[in-house]
C-alpha cells in the first residue's frame, strides 16, 4: 500500500501524457483516478497510526553505496510523513479533479494533468525520505515542476517570466539546503535523518570557522537550512516569486499553495526540529522572519485587486504564521495549521478559480461584484474559505491559528510576546483583505463593462464537488484534530517525528487573551462592509490623503524594484558587457565568425586561379607537383 502511494501519481504521470491522443478525456480520467487512490491510501495510512501505530521504513532500493556511506530510496512513514501525505494526496486529487472542467478548452490539458502528477510525486518523495538526499531530490523536483506548471501557457511572455523567476529564486534557497547537506555529511558523516538526530547533542557546543568567524556547527546548519526553506516558502526577501506564479492556471495555484512547494519549506523545519532546538538563534531567526513576512504579506494584500495575488500573499502571511510558530518551539503547532491551511486555502484558490470561469478570464475585483445570485454555490464555498482562513469562531483557522498565537503568548519571552502581538495584529489586516476580496467580488454594483452579469454563470458540477470536500474540511478539520495535533496528549501522536527541548505546556491562558482575536475578527466583518461596499468613499479619500502609503503597499514595499537595481540591473549590465566584448568581440570573432571569414578570402583567392587558360591549369599542376615531390624528398 505505502509503494502505491507513491508511484500512482508518477505511474499517471507518464501514463496521462503518453495516452493523450488515445481517446478524450483519457489522461484527465487516467491521472485523477490514480491520485485518488493514492489520497485513499494516504487516509487509510493516517488513521492506522492514530488508531494502531502502525508506521514503518519500507526500502525501495539502495541509491548509493560508496566507502561508509549509503543512501537509500525508502517511503518512511511516521505521524508527520503521514499528516503530509493526506494533505499532499487529498488536496492534489480534488485539483486533478476540478482541472477536468477548469482545463476544458484548453489543447493541451493531458500535459497539464501529467504536470500535475509528476509535481504530486514530487513532494509525496520528499515527504516520505528518510535521508536528505533522497528529500533534495524531491526539492528539485517540485521546483521544476512549479517551473513547468507556472510557465505552462508559454506563449505569454508574462508566464515565461515568472516562470524564470521561481525558478531562479527558489535556487538562491536551494544552493542554501546543499551546503547544509554538505556541512551535515562532513562533520555528522550521513545523511540518514536518525542517525544525524541520535547524535545531534554531541556537536551542540562544536565550533568551526566560517568566512574568519568562529560560528557554532549547529547554528551555521540549521540558517542554510531556513535559508532553503525561505525560498521554498516565500519568505520575506525571497517571497518575490510567489504572487507572479499567478501566471499560471488557477489549479496550479492551489496545489502550489495548499498542498506542495510552499510547504516544504515549513516540513524541513518541523523535520529538523532535532537540530533547530539546539541553536536557540536559529530559532529566534526562524521566528523573526515569519513575523515580518506575515505582516509584510498581509498589507500587501489589503491593496492588491487581482483575486489570485490577494490570496497568494494570504498564503505566504499564513506561511510566516507556521515559521515563527516553529520558532518558538511550537512544531506541532505549525503542522496543525498547514494541515487545517490546506483545506481552506485550497478552497479559496479553486473558488476563486470559479470565479475567474464566471467572468470570463477577469481576475480584477474591481471589475466584478453584485454576482452573489448568479454564482449561489461559488458564493457560500468562498464564503465558507474566508470564514476559515478569518479565524472565525469554530471553523478550522480559527482553531490553528489561534493556538499558534497562543503558544507565543505561553513562550513567556520577549520574542514569543511580539510574536503573538504581530499574530494579533496580523490577524486582523487578514480578515480586513479577505473580507474587502469577497465583498467586492460577490457584493456592492455590477462593475464589469465588458461582461453582462446575464452571461456570468455558475460553474460546473465537475468543479463544484471538489469545492465540497474541501469545505467540510475547512468546517472540520480543526475541531476534529485538535487534540491529536496539539492537545495535551499530542506527543502519544507525533511520537519522535517532532522533538522538542523545551515543551511548551499549553495550560491556563487570561480569558481577555483568548477573546482577543475572535473578536477582532467578528469586528473586522461590519467595517469591512461600510469600507467597502456601504461607504467606500472613506477609504478613496484615505487614499488621496495618504498617497505614498498607498503606493508603498500597492508596489509591494518596493521590494521587486530593489531587487531589479540592486541585482538585476548590474548583473545585465555584466552580462552584456561580457556579451559584447568577450562572446562576439574573442570567441565569435576568432571562432566561428573568423573562421568562416577566412575561408572566404581563401575561397576567394583560389577561385581566381579558375580563368579557363590551359596554361593557368598547367602552372598549378606543376606547382602542386613540385610540393609533393619536396615533401616526398624531404620526409
């Protein structure tokens, strides 16, 4: 069973894309049904652990023997491999299915579909590794295929772009994993996760020299770690490729977001959390970096008006949520967040995805709105996303986002009090944006000219059912799972998948801390409405008043436009300098160019030899003669 969760979605893969001219329908048919399986298995898996404890190490093959070293290709399952594999598998089989309907009329969707696949095997390999080079694999994988997917309708130059651009970020945060690996491998001697983890606490006080400074061994492993986890999971700084991979179908977007490439980042982490608990400034950096990127994210997005990017920067504040609650120590805590964020962001992506088939392609908000009656199931499924992803009172968010909030609070220090001060606050800008996008979306004026709101329609059935599932998993999946992830038993669960030094004892919080963010978030809904949709002249006149705060969100905090004079601009600059100088003015003109020049002059020079004389002809036959016979004599 476990080698079929695995190898279903890579046997559908191959099978979608080589049987895409065999009949209609039988790639989308072909790989949904696999994936679907595999999330089946995935579930039966999960709830064998609850229930039996039953996990295990199941060798595929032996990679690589050499010398004292070995690395296997295993399906490791343990609580947070399997809590990975539902999230991965179930959220990848309701996109495989939605996509049949989203894809439709688009020619090439057998590629699209065995995309998908290859991206769902990808990270299911990565989850499941028992050593990091099998998971650098994975990494890679995944990276290429949000490649592939992003830049999927390349044709557009913009797709193209962004495509480039996740790649060429995302391998700033992987050149990071690999000297992590590489340190790990030098001084620990493997790269098997249990036996670097049995011997962690020797090398907790081992110092070495790094660039002239004497660094602590454990500390230095675990920042190139977060360093390949920060691009994997769009954190600050190197977020910046993450809105534009919007450029990609709507789909892609959601398995992207909810279920694979940008939760790596957060599974190395909670992974590694046996090597993070012994370098406390790791940690702290791991907690300040999610602070700020979820606050950054979040007023972003309350000025964004494109649908998909107001979500997209919603995931990479609620990935921050999931950092900085892994650096307070909270590891469980940030796994119960990704696994309740996947059921609701996955819903908010595809229901936005619904809206986007209604209008026609419009993803500018501004541009749509009144459309509540025409789109009624569309309407309650995004309802039900923004409830979920608001933290409102019982549904699934409110559950995990809270206890991360809470867990800072009970951290008793100075960092876990501002991060708890920036969830809170973070908390509202979230329910602000999210509720300001279905507002405008479903509510207020019709505002598209292009559109008549009669030609606006629902979607269809194949797309709506995944939108079900994902719901009742938004609804429930907190109140369900919130004592296995982070009740008091919790450890009788995650077992030694997640380690902790210092266990945070979540026992008696003030009850004005527990209402706190509740009802911040019950506020937020009536003055989202009158900012919005009762009185929105209040915020153009804001606006008008506060222009340069406007236009610092609006750009993005200036980010992509520092980057572009800091590095992309000289780096051109390099680059066609060495262009000019170096490849046309050395190797074109000595190379291929010269070359080719000369033998034009010869060529040249020995055609005036063809005069039609028979002297002429004579002359060189002599001369050719007399060469041979001096070489003849010579030699």
């Amino acid at each position: 069973m476990e080698y079929a969760i695995i190898f279903l979605p890579l046997i559908g893969a191959v099978i979608g894309y080589l049987g895409r001219s065999l009949a209609k329908y039988f790639s989308e048919i072909t790989t949904s049904l696999l994936v679907a399986i595999s999330a089946c298995l995935s579930l039966i898996t999960f709830w064998k652990g609850i229930k039996s404890d039953i996990y295990g190490n199941y060798l595929i093959f032996e990679w690589i023997s050499s010398g004292g070293f070995t690395a296997n290709w295993s399906i490791n399952i343990d609580p947070l491999s399997s809590v990975m594999l539902v999230v991965v598998t179930f959220v990848s089989a309701l996109v495989h299915i939605y996509s049949i309907g989203y894809m439709s009329h688009d020619p090439h969707k057998p590629r699209f579909m065995s995309y998908l696949s290859l991206f769902t095997f990808s990270m299911l390999a990565l989850v499941v590794s028992d050593n990091f080079l099998q998971l650098f694999f994975g990494w890679e994988g995944v990276g290429l295929c949000s490649y592939l997917l992003i830049g999927f309708w390349y044709k557009k130059d913009s797709a193209n772009n962004a495509a480039i651009k996740a790649f060429i970020v995302n391998r700033i945060g992987d050149f990071g994993l690999a000297i992590a690996i590489f340190l790990i491998f030098l001084f620990f001697g493997t790269i098997n996760f249990e036996e670097i983890f049995q011997v962690t606490n020797l090398y907790a006080e081992k110092k070495l020299v790094f660039f002239g400074f004497e660094l602590n061994l454990i500390t230095l492993i675990c920042v190139f770690l977060f360093i390949g986890a920060m691009g994997k999971s769009a954190q600050f700084l190197l977020h910046t490729w993450l809105p534009d991979a919007m450029e990609g179908p709507t789909p892609v977007s959601a398995l992207i977001h909810a279920a694979t490439m940008v939760t790596a980042g957060v599974f190395l982490v909670v992974r590694c959390s046996p090597i993070f608990e012994y370098s406390q400034a790791a940690l702290n950096l791991v907690a300040i970096v999610g602070m700020i990127t979820a606050l950054f994210a979040a007023s972003v997005a309350l000025v964004q008006n494109d649908i998909k990017k107001i979500v997209a920067y919603s995931t990479c504040s609620q990935l921050g949520y999931m950092f900085f609650a892994a650096g307070v120590g909270a590891y469980h805590v940030a796994m119960f967040h990704l696994f309740t964020h996947a059921f609701f962001k996955a819903l908010l992506f595809l229901g936005a995805g619904s809206v986007i088939h209604a209008f026609k392609d419009e993803q500018d908000i501004r541009k749509m709105g009144g459309v509540r009656k025409k789109l009624p199931f569309t309407y309650i499924f995004m309802l039900i996303g923004t409830l979920a992803l608001t933290g409102f009172p019982f549904l699934s968010g409110f559950y995990s986002k809270d206890a991360i909030i809470e867990f800072a609070y009970l951290k008793n220090s100075s960092l876990g009090n501002y991060a708890a001060s920036v969830g809170i606050l973070t908390a509202f800008l979230t329910s602000v944006y999210s509720w300001r996008l279905f507002f405008k979306t479903f509510h207020g004026p019709y505002n598209n000219e292009k559109i008549s709101i009669n030609d606006t329609h629902e979607s269809p059935f194949v797309m709506l059912v995944p939108l079900i599932f994902l719901s009742i998993g938004a609804v429930f999946s907190g109140y369900f799972f919130k004592e296995t992830f982070i009740g008091h038993h919790s450890n009788d669960f995650w077992q030694t998948s997640v380690f902790f030094l210092n266990e945070i004892k979540h026992d008696v919080i003030p009850l004005w801390f527990l209402l706190t963010t509740p009802l911040i978030v019950l506020i937020s809904i009536p003055i989202s409405f009158y900012l919005y949709i009762a009185n929105p002249k209040v915020l153009k006149d804001f606006k008008n008043t506060n222009m340069p705060l406007y236009d610092f969100l609006l750009n993005k905090w200036y980010i992509d436009e520092l980057y572009i004079k800091i590095f992309v601009n000289p780096t051109k600059k390099i680059g066609s300098f060495f262009w000019k100088k170096g490849d046309i003015g050395v190797i074109d003109k000595f190379g291929p160019d010269g070359i080719s020049k000369l033998v034009k002059i010869l060529s040249n020079k020995t055609g005036r030899l063809q005069t039609g004389f028979i002297y002429d002809y004579a002359f060189v036959m002599l001369l050719g003669l007399s060469i041979l016979l001096t070489y003849l004599i010579l030699k």
